[in-house]
C-alpha cells in the first residue's frame, strides 16, 4: 500500500470537486463593488458639505479676530474708523478684509475712537443664505456671536 501525502491528497479532492476550489465568483465581487458603490455615494455629499461647513466656520472665524483688532488698530494707527457696510470703499472704513462672498452690515453706524473705544452695535455677517449675528459691546468691542442662522 502506498503513502499518499497529505498535500497530493488534497490536491486531488479539488480536482475532483470544482465547486470546493478557493476564490470568489464574478457575482460575489459584483456584489461587493455595488455595496461598496453605494456607501461611497452616500458619504461623499456628506463629506463635501463637511467641507463646505468647515471653510465657513474658519472664515467666520478669522473675520471675528479681524474685528476683534479693530479698536487696537485706531489706538496704535490713532485714527477714527465707522463701521457700516462691509467691503466697503469709503476712506474711513476699518481694515478688516472679507473672504470672498462674505459681507458685514451693521444696524447703526460703530464708531471706533483714536483712543481704541467703540460705540458698540449689532451687525450682521453673512455668507449667502447663512449669517451670523454679532454684538460689539461698548467700550472695547469684543465681537461675540450671538446668533447663527443656518441654510433654509
């Protein structure tokens, strides 16, 4: 009787049985991709207006720091600056830059003193249909969001 090695024997079952050889068919993989297809276009809207969310909020942020420094700027610079309407072309408007699409509008003029004192108000900061609303508090101005008003 001959000894038949235990990798000879199962190489011999696999030729016997075609249905036991390893590997996946052509449906399962098609299964696969189509599943795979599908997670892929549900999360990439999602991931795009993540993105979208994320450059406003930065944005939005660095406008805020800008305002923030107003006052500080028509202390060192000893100029007077009004707010009212941002981008803006008049001679005495502050030296806050908007990113595109973006605009500010204040309820009442805000005066900045040359001593670095405002006069305070209300503006409103917007991108499209998205605004946020902000409130400068006399003497200093420290911006503060007191409202953000979201798409439709």
């Amino acid at each position: 009787m001959e000894r038949v090695s235990p990798a000879r024997k199962a190489d011999s079952v696999l030729r016997e049985c075609p249905s036991c050889r390893g590997g996946y068919t052509l449906a399962e993989m098609l299964v696969v991709l189509v599943v795979i297809a599908l997670a892929a276009g549900v999360a990439f809207p999602r991931a795009a207006s993540l993105y979208r969310s994320l450059v406003m909020a930065f944005e939005r942020d660095a406008i805020v720091e800008q305002l923030s420094a107003v006052g500080f700027n028509a202390l060192i610079q000893h100029r007077e600056y009004r707010l009212v309407e941002l981008p803006s072309q008049a001679a005495d408007a502050p030296p806050v830059v908007l990113p595109e699409g973006w605009s500010l509008l204040a309820e009442t003029p805000i005066r900045y003193y040359r001593n670095g004192v405002c006069t305070g108000g209300q503006l409103t900061l917007s991108y499209g249909e998205v605004a946020a609303r902000l409130a400068l508090d006399p003497p200093y101005c420290a911006p503060k969001i007191v409202v953000k008003d979201a798409e439709g």
